[in-house]
C-alpha cells in the first residue's frame, strides 16, 4: 500500500507555492483559496483514482472512534471548488470501526495511492498537486489567516517566505530545542482548535436550522460559549507567532518568554562555569517541621557528595533543570505545561513509594494524599516527551486532559511502579506511543482507561513486568518488528482486544484476522510469554492478528500539526 512522498528544499516550496500565488498582482488572503482551487481544477484527476484517508483526531472525536485510523478507498469526484473530494470508503484498517460509504473529506487529508486499478490516470501529478497543497495548508497557512478580511495587501507577498523559512527554521533545528519544542505546540494547539471550531461552528448552524425548542436553545448556548473560548486562545496563539516568524525577535522572546531559565543557567556559570546541579528536590508549601521531615526522607534518595537545588514546584524544576538531572517530588499534584524533551539518563521520582495496585478502582485521584501525581495544566496534545534515555518511579501520570500521556521518539525508556490514568470517555487517547529504536520497560505499572493503552511503531522492544494493563478500548497495539515481553502481566477488561498485532501477511484491505483467547497458541516472533501472565474479560478476544493494515507512524499521527523534525514516513504513517 505505498503512497506517495516527496522530500522538497526551501527553494522548491517557495516556487512552486509563488507559482500558485502569482496569477494576479494582489491575491488578498480570502482569495487564496479560490487559486487553490483554480490550480487543483488544472492539475489533479477529477475522478477514479485510489487514496488513503486519514482522519483527523477532531473527526474520530465526533465519531467516537479510535485514533489514529486510516480509511482506504475511491475518489468518486473532486469538489474543486471546496477544495474537497467525494471519498467512497472501500476498506477500514479497524474491522470494528463501521463508516457510512461516503464523505465529503477535504483533499489535503487523503494521499494517493502509486497502484492505481485505472493506469491511464495521470497520478504523479495529482499527486504532486496534494503534496502541494497539503504542505500550505499544513505549514504554512495559519488557522488565523480565514478571518484575514485586508483587500489591499497580497497575502503572499507579506507572508509567503516568511511563513516557509519559519517552517524550515523549524525542521532544520535552527532554534533552541526549548524554542522549537514551544513553537510545534502552539501550531498544534492552533490546528486542533480550529478543525474543532469548524466542527462547532457546523453544529451550531444545523441546531439553528433545526429549532428544537428551550433543551436546544442551552446546547446551542454551551457551544457559542465553546466557541469563544477558541477564538480568544486562537488569538492569543496568533499574537506569539507574529513575533515568533521574525528571526530577529526569536532571541528576545526566548529570554522573556523563559527567563528562569535563563537566569538560572547564567547564574550557574558565573558562579562555577557549568552546571552543576545533579538533583533536583521539589517541595510543596508546608510548615518547617513539615519540610524537615520530608527533606529527611528525600535524604536517604542521595549519596553524601551530591549537589541538590531545592524547587517550589515541578513546573520550575523542569524549566532549569538538565536532561541528564534527577527530579524528585512530594506527595500531591504537580500541574505542569512542559514543552521540551526528556532525554539524559534523567529521572522523574517521586520520593515515597507507594502500591498503586491499592488505590481503590472508584477513587478520585485528586484526593490521594500519599501519591505524586503529574498532570496537565491545560488540554495540551502531550503531557510528556521523551527523545533519549529516561526514568519515571513511584509517579501517577495523569492524562485526562491530554491527546497523549508520554510520547517517546527514541531511547530506552523505563517506568517503575507508576501508574498512568486516561478518560473512559475518549476514544482517541493513548497512554504511551513510541515511534521506534527504542526499549520501552515497565515494571509494576498500571495502564487504564485509555482508547489504546501501549502504541508502538516498528523496532520497539517492550517488556512488561507485573504491569496491568485494563479498562482500555485495545490494550496494546504494535506492528511486526515489534517485539512484546510479557512477564507476570494482566490485561483485561479491554472493550475491544488486549493485544492487537497489526502484520502485513496479506494486502489490503482483502484481509483474514486471527483471533485468539489463550496466548499459549500464539506462534509469533513478536511476542514472548513467561509464567503467571493473565489476559482475561477483553470484550471480543484477547489477542487479535490483523493482516494487510501494517504502516509506519510518525508525530503526525499523535499531534495535529506535522513536527517537521520527526523522521521521513515510508509508507503510510496517518
């Protein structure tokens, strides 16, 4: 199933974007799309052609259906106009996902497809055409842009080479990892919220059309509420942005915008010319007594020669502290809005061990005294990025107001007795997703309520010891060239399966599934078993092989706007 792909300099995207643009003298930015429009109508096949379509995160939201998923079909006509396709849907990568047999799916979403049943279809242009599309609206169009109602200035002119040397500025890792990592989760914050105003703003109108009486006057209300909140986080979204494509003010925001880092790191190397802070104690308001006796007990964590930095919070800890440092927490909750990369050999640990197996299934974790919780403070896309070697101990993750719990790009990553909690509600959570090249261990680890609770790309090894993994929709979820250690492990009470093994032993979409309960019969090469392992009460079975939807998988899946530094998709990674 090999789509198309292409790999494109500065140069050429400011060429062949310039190309579009340039029909007229002055294209204001509510006419850019109406030359979209023009160049598709000229350059991509009208009908007949094969495509992958992948669904948008917002979408799977409104249909409750699981994330990422991708849609194999026709293209039965393109709306030039709209800039939309009639998509017939002829295969569903998921067997339990069921999708009415047309949409109307917009163009930049699908990727042709090479093997086409209709060879006289010229498709490298067509697909030429969607790359290039695709990569404005992706990259450089800003959600902000639609509401751009200026008639006297060209759109292009103004924003064309700044907007694409701030993507490559982007990709090419000319800012600080700290910078870039802050910038990559405003685009994607920005993108997430206006396909979800979109959404809104469609169901708004159909309430409108509708009249439901006094109960569809306060949905209606609740909504247009909704809806004001976007707008202004959009707004204030749009307003660092602006500075931020300006090469020349990056610096100064960067020193603004994180300056307890900053400070911290200058002051550190006047005093002692590096960075020497190895620890990192973090503790919460309390009477001394109370503060003695915690830092007593954090005491007993450290060798006699280790220099330690005493932090009021996590948020603060994680700002100045280096990759390769240990963090150490208290008891309570520490809300965070982390934006850079773990990765070192550091560590995140809490400095009590507790036994989450314990923490009664209906308590509320907001009243757990005695454990370290990390969460969010707002509904980021990730709560915790790892790109190396890293550590979480004693801690409970909890994702309920995250896209994804901790996404990890690469290195070996090990959780020890923690716990990682998502929302039962949500069908498109996950708790970890990891790309690939890396060794993933948990050790005495809860997983819970989660659309998948364990993703994981090609070239992964996971072993999982004394790790219960429940109350997901699929428990794990891996492809072949993964390989899963199972070590005194449960998991169960999945909605749908507990080990999905997704292979390409077939093509797509004509599949067959094998389904298994006792995980005793299973003769594959991914999967190792050892004693006392439980798979139980996993609503349609507890292993399920799914032959011909094998893909790789990248960023682009798991955040809602391209990371241009993640690694090169081959095959199809939405």
């Amino acid at each position: 199933m090999d789509i198309y792909e292409f790999e494109k300099s500065l140069l050429d995207r400011l060429t062949e974007t310039s190309d579009v643009l340039s029909a007229r003298d002055i294209i204001p930015a509510n006419e850019v799309r109406t030359e979209w429009a023009n160049y598709v109508e000229i350059m991509a096949e009208p009908t007949g052609w094969q495509a992958v379509w992948r669904i948008p995160r917002v979408v799977c939201e409104q249909l409750s259906i699981r994330f990422p998923i991708m849609v194999m079909g026709t293209v039965e006509q393109v709306l030039f106009d709209e800039l939309k396709a009639v998509f017939c849907v002829e295969g569903v990568q998921d067997d339990d996902v069921h999708l009415p047999e047309k949409h109307a799916v917009a163009l930049d979403e699908l990727w042709p497809m090479k093997d086409q049943e209709n060879e006289a279809l010229n498709m490298d242009r067509t697909a030429e055409c969607i790359d290039r599309l695709r990569f404005f609206y992706h990259h450089i169009w800003m959600p902000w842009d639609y509401d751009n109602d200026d008639q006297r200035s060209d759109w292009a002119d103004k924003h064309l080479e700044s907007r694409i040397k701030f993507y490559y500025d982007i990709k090419n890792r000319t800012m600080s990892k700290r910078l870039s990592s802050h910038v990559l989760a405003l685009l994607a914050e920005a993108n997430y919220i206006q396909k979800k105003k979109e959404v809104l703003e469609m169901e708004i109108e159909d309430e409108e059309e509708t009249e439901l009486g006094e109960d569809s006057s306060l949905v209606e209300h609740d909504k247009a509420s909704e809806l004001m909140k976007l707008h202004l986080r959009l707004n204030s979204i749009k307003n660092e942005i602006d500075i931020l494509e300006n090469p020349a003010m990056r610096e100064l925001y960067e020193k603004v915008r994180f300056t307890e880092c900053t400070s911290f790191s200058a002051y550190n190397t006047i005093s002692n010319g590096k960075l020497t802070a190895e620890a990192f104690v973090v503790t919460h308001i309390g009477t001394l007594d109370e503060q003695i006796d915690f830092l007593t007990k954090a005491k007993s964590k450290f060798n006699a020669n280790k220099v330690v930095r005493i932090c009021d919070s996590l948020q603060g800890a994680l700002d100045i502290s280096q990759s390769s440092d240990e963090i150490y927490l208290p008891p309570g909750k520490h809300m965070i809005k982390f934006l850079e990369y773990l990765n070192g050999g550091g560590a995140i640990r809490a400095i009590t061990s507790v036994d989450f197996k314990d923490v009664d299934e209906h308590g509320k974790l907001e009243i757990i005294d005695d454990k370290s919780i990390i969460s969010s403070k707002d509904d980021d896309s990730i709560l915790l990025t790892v790109d190396g070697n890293y550590c979480f101990e004693n801690v409970l993750l909890d994702c309920r107001n995250v896209r994804t719990g901790v996404l990890i790009k690469r290195g070996n990553v090990s959780f020890k007795n923690c716990y990682l909690i998502g929302d039962p509600a949500s069908t498109t959570k996950q708790g970890i997703v990891v790309f690939g090249n890396s060794t993933i261990s948990l050790e005495n680890c809860i997983i819970k309520d989660f659309s998948t609770g364990i993703y994981s790309n090609h070239n992964c090894n996971i072993h999982l010891t004394g790790t219960n993994i429940q109350n997901c929709y699929n428990g794990i979820e891996v492809l072949t060239g993964c390989t899963v250690a199972f070590i005194a492990t449960r998991i169960q009470n999945c909605k749908s399966y507990g080990v999905l093994l997704e292979v390409n032993d077939s093509p797509f979409p004509e599949k067959t599934n094998q389904s298994y309960d006792d995980f005793q019969k299973i003769e594959r090469q991914e999967f190792r078993f050892e004693p006392d392992c439980v798979f139980e009460n996993n609503g349609k079975a507890n292993f399920i092989l799914i032959n011909g939807s094998q893909a790789d998988f990248n960023s682009s899946c798991f955040m809602d706007q391209m990371d241009p530094s993640s690694n090169k998709r081959k095959n199809m990674d939405d």
